[in-house]
C-alpha cells in the first residue's frame, strides 16, 4: 500500500499546500504513524483513506503556513489573478513535469479558500468523493460539507474565471475543475521522492524518541524545581539579590554644637537626626563627653546648622523675650487675659 499508494496521495496534498517538499513531508509522516497503529488501520477497511485523513489535517494545521485560517473584515481585498492564454509551448505531454502559467493561477487561487473550503473541495471535485463520504471524513454533516463545497466554486468562478468559468452552477463546472486540478497535481508533484520503509521507520522512531526525551527533561526539571522549594531553597534564592547592609547607629555630622567629628545617631529611614546620644562613642567601650552649647553668635545674622533636625530655624534670643506671656492671646484678642481680670 506504501508503494502503490503514495505518489497519488503526495500529489492531492499537493493541491492543498502548492508545495512539493510539504506534500512529501506530510505523507511520509501520516504512513510512520500509520506503521505504529497497522492493525487498527487494517481493520478500519480503508487504509489508504485513513493515510489520507492524517496527512491532509498535517497539512493544513494552523501551525504552519498553507493559506488563510480565516476570513478578516479589515483584511486589505486581494488582487486579481492574472491567467494568461494557453501557450502552445506549454502543452500537455507524456513528460511534462512543469506547471504552466494556467496551473499557477489554479494553485494560487486555491491558497485563498480557507482551510476547510479547500480540503472538501480537493475532496469532493478533485477526488470525486460524493458529499457523504465527505462529511464523513472531515467530520461536519452532509449540509455543512455541500457549503464548503459551493463556496469554493464560488470563490474561484469569482477569481479565476478564464480557468473555470463564470458560473459555479453550470453543466460541466465541476468536470473541468477535477481535470484541471489533476493536471496541476501532477504537474507539480510528477515523481515524489518516496523513502525507503527502513529509513522511514528509522527517522520516525528518532523523532519518537526526541519527544520523549524532551518531555522526560522537562518533567524532571519542573519535579527538581518542585523538590527544592519545599526543601526551602527555592529557585529564587539563588537569583535573588543580596539585602542592604544594616544601616550604623551613629553616623559622623559636623555640628555648631560639636566638632566636625562628632558620632551622632542615625535614623533608620532618614538623615542622622542631630540629637547627641551616650551611645555613640569616638572610642568603642567609653562614654563620650558631653558638652555645653557655645552661646548663639551676636556679631552677626542667625546661621543654623545644616542637614537632619539641627537644621530647623530656631528664633533669635530677642525675639523669644518679646513674645507674650504663655497662656494670653494677642493684642488684638476680643476677650482680655486671664490674669488681667
């Protein structure tokens, strides 16, 4: 079945890609899946159409390219396709293996149905499967697959009608699409390259062993990540940057009221709060010595000092004398002090 049936089978998936080296590619890799399950395949009555079945869906998964999956409303409108008139040059021969201009045009025309339109198409006219069988295997009902069908005709009497003609419901419509179609199947895909069946089984049994081989890593890497995080060492620990060193105690800041080495304590989520402190020694194990303020300067304007809370203005010695009394309002108070009464 290998043999008889697969140069047919890569020339109708070559319909649907338009790409030899794919057809190949996707043939070969439905009859390797086919090998593991034979007795299954066998028994279903019709193995060539269960091959068939797994190389069009490869075909056209929407993991690779083989045309639009969908239809867009902002999608820009296509250009017309241009069918040039049958050339004597390009005549039908016994040994011609070239597409023509014609099939070309065909080929493109067919990239832009979408996915399903294209395979009950390649199905129904190429094939000359009846709706049924269809439905059947592109799993959709009778109606469903006869309306993929008629829109592709559709399509194509409005794309290429130098080709098929302007009316999808005329006599003879579909009898020139499956002649054209076969034309450019085996145009395109005349003597595909078909593998030995050691060589087959061999490199599907390395892509086999491949995937399980990544899965098998992949399992044991996320088990891994797994183990060590409930051990308490978690993946984070090791690419998680090192903490801010603890900040000091005491910090040096030049005062008027010490010297410019002065220790003075320093607050956790600010600059060194000015306040002196026994705790902050020059000399570990020492007590510090405390001294009294110099007298505020009069030979000049008030300079407080800079950076944390000594940096707050403090008024000036004659203006804390002429404040009032503590408890009485201003001059202007509507209602005299207390002690006035």
């Amino acid at each position: 079945m290998y043999e008889a049936a697969y140069t047919r089978l890569v020339q109708q998936v070559f319909l649907l890609t338009a790409c030899k080296h794919r057809a190949v590619h996707c043939v070969g890799r439905a009859f390797a899946e086919a090998r593991l399950c034979w007795a299954e395949v066998a028994a279903g009555g019709e193995p060539e159409a269960w091959v068939r079945a797994r190389a069009f869906e490869s075909a056209l998964s929407p993991w690779h390219r083989g045309g639009p999956r969908r239809t867009h409303v902002w999608r820009l409108p296509y250009r017309r396709i241009k069918v040039r008139p049958a050339d004597e040059a390009q005549a039908v021969l016994p040994d011609h293996d070239r597409l023509t201009d014609r099939d070309r045009a065909l080929l493109k025309a067919l990239r832009r149905l979408s996915r399903p339109q294209r395979r009950a198409l390649v199905l129904h006219d190429g094939l000359g499967m009846p709706a049924a069988a269809v439905a059947l295997e592109v799993e959709a009902t009778v109606a469903g697959a006869e309306g993929r069908v008629w829109a592709a005709r559709a399509a194509l009497a409005h794309w290429v009608p130098e080709l098929v003609g302007p009316d999808p419901a005329a006599d003879g419509f579909a009898d020139r699409l499956c002649v054209l179609m076969h034309r450019a199947a085996v145009r395109g895909a005349p003597e595909p390259h078909r593998a030995p069946v050691p060589v087959l089984r061999a490199r599907h049994g390395l892509v086999n062993a491949g995937r399980t081989g990544a899965a098998a890593l992949l399992t044991a890497a996320v088990g891994g990540a797994v183990v060590a995080t409930l051990a308490g060492g978690g993946p984070g620990e090791l690419f998680r940057p090192p903490g801010p060193p603890p900040p000091s105690l005491c910090a040096p800041v030049p005062t008027s009221a010490t010297g410019p080495d002065a220790l003075l304590p320093l607050l956790a989520d600010g600059p060194p709060s000015g306040i002196e402190s026994l705790w902050c020694s020059p000399t570990p194990g020492l007590e510090p010595v405390v001294v009294d303020p110099p007298p505020p300067r009069a030979d000049g304007p008030y300079r407080p000092p800079a950076g944390g809370r000594a940096a707050e203005a403090l008024p000036p010695p004659g203006a804390v004398a002429a404040a009032p009394p503590r408890g009485c309002g201003p001059a202007w108070a509507l209602h005299p002090c207390a002690a006035d009464r």
